[in-house]
C-alpha cells in the first residue's frame, strides 16, 4: 500500500525528518528532490541533450528543487531557463520555444492564488504538487498549470487523489528523500500487490458450499440488479449464489448458475434464517424497492442473519431505525460493509457537506459501527476504527447504471472468501475499477464489467507471482 499524506502530515513529517538530521540541513532533501525531479523530466524528454527547458522557480524550498534539478539537467546538456513566479504572468510557450515547462512554483503549503504562464503543446512536469491545486481536498482557487505528470516527494498528498487533482497531476511519480512517513499515516493507496496478498488461495478441497453467498435483491421492474449482483458474487469467487427477490416469479431473470426463490410477501427473516448458517455472507438491498414495509423487513433479516453482509442500494436508508438511529446496525455483529453514493451518503446521515470526504466517511463509519465504502472517482474505505482505503481504479466507464450492483456482488463473494470488511470492500472497488477501465472507451454496461471481473481478479493473482 502506498501511504497517502495531508499537508499538516506531510509537514510534521518533514519537521521531524530535518530534527534528526540537524538545523540547516534542508539541502539534504532539497538536493534529493531536485535530482529525482531532473531525472523524470529527462525521462519525459528521451534524454536532456539539446533540449530547451524553462523552470518556473518559486522563493521556497519547492523552488530549491527545482533550481537543483535545473543544475543537474544543464549539466546533462540542455539549455535551461529559469523565471520567478513573479514575472512568468504573461509568457507563453510553445513547442518553437521549448520542449519542457518545470513547475517549481510553489509547494503544498501555497494558499494565495498566481497566475501561471500560457503552456500550449509543452509537456508540463510539476515538482511535488501543481501550484494552486490545493494539497488537501483538490480544489483550485485560482490560476493553475495542469500537469502531464508529476513528481512528489515521501508519499502522494490528498488533493492529488480527489476533486481536480487527478485531472491536473497527470501521471504521478512517488519519490523516496528519506523522509520517513510511516508515523503520519492514517490512509492507503490500494495497489495490485494488496489485492493479491488479501485473497486466499483457493483450497484444493473446496466445494461449493465453502464460500456461498445470500442475495435479497430484486423486485418487479428492477429485476436486473439481481441478476448483476448473482453473477458478479459468482465471478468473484462465490461457489454457491441463492437469490430471493420480491413479488412474482417474473420479477427476476435467474441466471443459469444460480438458485433463486421469491420471498414472501412478509415476514421475510423467517424465511432467510431458514438455511442462513449454510452461507458465508449476505448482500441485501440492490433493487428492493422502497417502503416502510421494506424497510422493516430488511432491519429484520439483518438482525437475525448475522453473518457478513453487504447493504447496497435500497437496503442502504432501510437499515437505518426509525428516527434516524444505527441500533439495529451497531447490534450486529458480524463484519458489514455499506456501499453508498453521495445521496445514499446522505440517506445514512452522512455529512456530504463536509470538503473532507475522508473525516465525514470515518464519521460515519464510527456512527454505524459498519465499514463504509464511499463511492466516487476516488472511493473511500473507512472501518469503524478510523483506519482508510483509498481506491483510484476505474473511471467514467463506470458511471452507467448496474455497476454498483456489480461491486456489491463482488464484495459479497470476498466477504464470504473469508476477507476482513474492509479489505473486501477495498478489494472489490480495485477489481471492480479495473474491470470498467478494461471495457471499451464508448457504450460500457454493467453486463461487461461483470464478464470481466474473472479475469482481472486472475491477472492480479498472477502479477505479483
């Protein structure tokens, strides 16, 4: 997992780094910083020899850097201009001009505003962060140069992760100075290697009932979000899949590799409880319908049915009590993950409010006593106990009706593989990213991020053996 830092973090890390090496040791890190930044932008370039370069330096230590590396890449045979951020406002540069614009402006501790120069097909390098994105949620105030990549230093900063800062940072370079940030951390990057390391290998024993997971989803008119979540669960590992949904036997297309019954019309807990203990994890919500008849019927199947579950969709506002309490789900006490967008966010009495999308997430997740998967461009995973999972897999193929229901099937069969909560959750959202980033650029559906599911979670497997 790859440590993701605030500014504050960042800064603590770096006071505490410069106390063990000595007052008016800065140069240490800054001729690391600056090195590392000359060696990318002579990778972006082929090669430094004969090339035209303009540094953009600032008056601080992220403008040392980009001094250091303007050194070491004239060294390298290019011709290297440097401009202060106080008379670049007005330039313009094209390819006649240069072949590379450096970003040393400012670093994460910049809160005024600038105004950078006019860049037009010149690749752009940022040292640390792209100045005026703001390091902490990703918001621009002002002037900004988006970047094609970027060059940071210890640990990725949060606003690279959210709001514009994954437009602005391009592709980003993590770059070790020895500054140690194992201290400071609170949230995780999630990468191949953890997915890998999470999943169990598969028992050569095994049968179909060692990881069997429980679907309550579906209902007339809304009979492809169980179809999607069944298949999903099935593709992720799941060995056995019982669906129920509500109403006629019409309502749901049951996939041929599924067993499917509809549900009673009332007292639905009975009927689940039934063979529960059979199954490894439950995933109910998705396609349910709404109603305070629905409601009551979802709180009970989660209070008699403690097993590890997945609430998504629909199940999402129904498991909140009446008058907005958590008492039937801080009761529970096996393992449960909640999967909502900003407004099922809302529903559960997050605050959407609140620009720190992670405080509000561990926030709830406190509240609930649940694992919360937050979704959105970059998902968040907070378990109870604060501990964060950010998940940047996948992008706008995503975005198309279905797909949630696909992530809930996914988490459901890690979940019932025997994953931790929040590593389930974590997992399914990478696999899942990854997946819709597989499919094609234009007309994505659910179906095909489903069909894929499979065959990333074997390449991710296989990566790191």
């Amino acid at each position: 997992m790859i440590p993701v830092l605030s500014p504050e973090q960042m800064r603590h890390a770096d006071s505490v780094a410069l106390s063990l090496v000595g007052p008016g040791h800065e140069n240490v890190f800054i001729q690391r910083a600056g090195f590392a930044t000359a060696q990318v932008a002579r990778k972006m370039l082929d090669g430094a020899y004969g090339k035209r370069i303009v540094v953009i330096a600032g008056k601080g230590h992220n403008g040392d850097d980009g001094r250091v590396a303007a050194t070491w890449l004239r060294e390298w045979g290019a011709s290297v201009s440097e401009i202060g951020t106080d008379e670049v406002a007005g330039w313009f540069f094209d390819s006649r001009t240069a072949d590379l614009v450096i970003d040393a402006a400012f670093g994460i501790g910049f809160r005024g505003t600038w105004t950078p120069p006019i860049v037009f097909d010149v690749p752009v390098l940022a040292v640390d962060i792209p100045t005026g994105l703001n390091a902490a949620d990703g918001t621009v105030a002002g002037g900004v140069l988006a970047a094609h990549r970027t060059v940071t230093f210890a640990a990725p900063k949060l606003g690279m992760l959210f709001g514009d800062g994954p437009a602005l940072c391009g592709e980003i370079d993590i770059v070790d100075v020895g500054i140690d940030v194992v201290d400071e951390v609170d949230a995780f990057l999630v990468e191949a290697s953890d997915v890998a390391a999470w999943l169990p290998p598969r028992d050569r024993e095994s049968h179909k009932w060692n990881h069997a997971v429980r679907v309550i989803a579906g209902s007339s008119g809304m009979g492809g979000a169980a179809s999607l979540v069944s298949v999903s669960a099935m593709r992720a590992g799941a060995g056995m899949v019982h669906l129920s949904w509500r109403t006629g036997l019409d309502s749901v297309s049951v996939p041929t590799e599924v067993v499917g019954h509809s549900l009673p019309v009332t007292n639905w807990a009975d009927f689940v409880a039934t063979d529960i203990q059979r199954f490894s994890s439950m995933i109910i919500g998705p396609g349910l319908g709404r109603g305070d008849d629905v409601a009551s019927e979802v709180r009970s199947v989660l209070a008699r049915c403690d097993i590890p579950a997945v609430i998504d969709g629909d199940g999402l506002s129904a498991s909140i009590d009446p008058k907005g309490e958590y008492a039937t789900l801080r009761a529970r006490r096996a393992a449960t993950v909640l999967t909502p967008h900003d407004g099922e966010f809302v529903a559960l009495g997050g605050d959407v409010q609140n620009p720190d999308r992670i405080a509000a997430t561990q926030q709830l997740a406190a509240i609930t006593g649940c694992t919360i998967l937050r979704k959105g461009p970059t998902t968040i995973v907070s378990d109870p106990e604060g501990a964060v999972y950010l998940v940047v897999a996948g992008d706008e193929r995503l975005s198309t009706a279905g797909t949630g229901d696909v992530l809930a099937g996914v988490i459901g069969a890690l979940l019932a593989r025997g994953l931790a909560a929040p590593e389930a959750a974590a997992a399914g959202a990478y696999i899942h990213g990854v997946a819709g980033s597989t499919c094609a650029v234009e007309g994505t559906i659910a179906r095909d991020v489903a069909a894929l599911i499979s065959d990333v979670m074997t390449e991710v497997v296989s990566s790191v053996n």
